[in-house]
C-alpha cells in the first residue's frame, strides 16, 4: 500500500483555467488536464526563476518529489502543444 500524499502548497491560482489552440473549436479538441501542484511548479521553477531545492521548500515536498512533478508537467505541456491539445487546469 502506498504512503498518504503529502498536502502541497499551493500559493498561486491560475488567472486562466482554460488554454487552447485558436481557431480550432472547443468540440474538436482533446484536452490535458495539468494539476495544480504542476501548474504551481511551474511557476515556481519557470515564472520565480527558483532552484528545484528551494521550489520544493516552498511547495512543502522533497526535491525528488518537486522533479516527477515538473517532469510530468512539462511532459503534458509538449504533448499539448506538439498535439494541438486543449490544456485544462482545474479549480481548487
């Protein structure tokens, strides 16, 4: 049985939860969903220009942990845009 997730801090929303490619309708798309936790590594390591040691502090979780997140992060981000994927981020 794997261990409970840990609670990660989230301290930043999204001002849009919603990114597509234009003139291609919504119907037409596939979409990726990218959780909160990659949105906010994201903008941790990409927006605040923050070192994955120091990102992972502020998130509340170990650096290998902040890593799997970017790397699935970035992972879905590529396939969106290499596909023509809608991305979604949901709302907390």
């Amino acid at each position: 049985m794997p261990r409970p997730q840990r609670l990660r801090k989230i301290r930043a929303n999204p001002n849009s939860h919603y990114f597509k490619p234009q003139g291609i309708p919504m119907r037409d798309l596939q979409e990726i969903i990218l959780l909160a936790d990659e949105w906010e590594a994201i903008r941790l390591k990409n927006c605040e220009n923050l070192q994955q040691v120091s990102a992972a502090k502020k998130m509340g979780i170990s650096q290998s942990t902040f890593q799997r997140i970017l790397a699935s992060a970035y992972a879905k981000i590529s396939q969106a845009l290499v596909e023509g994927k809608a991305i979604r981020i949901p709302k907390n």
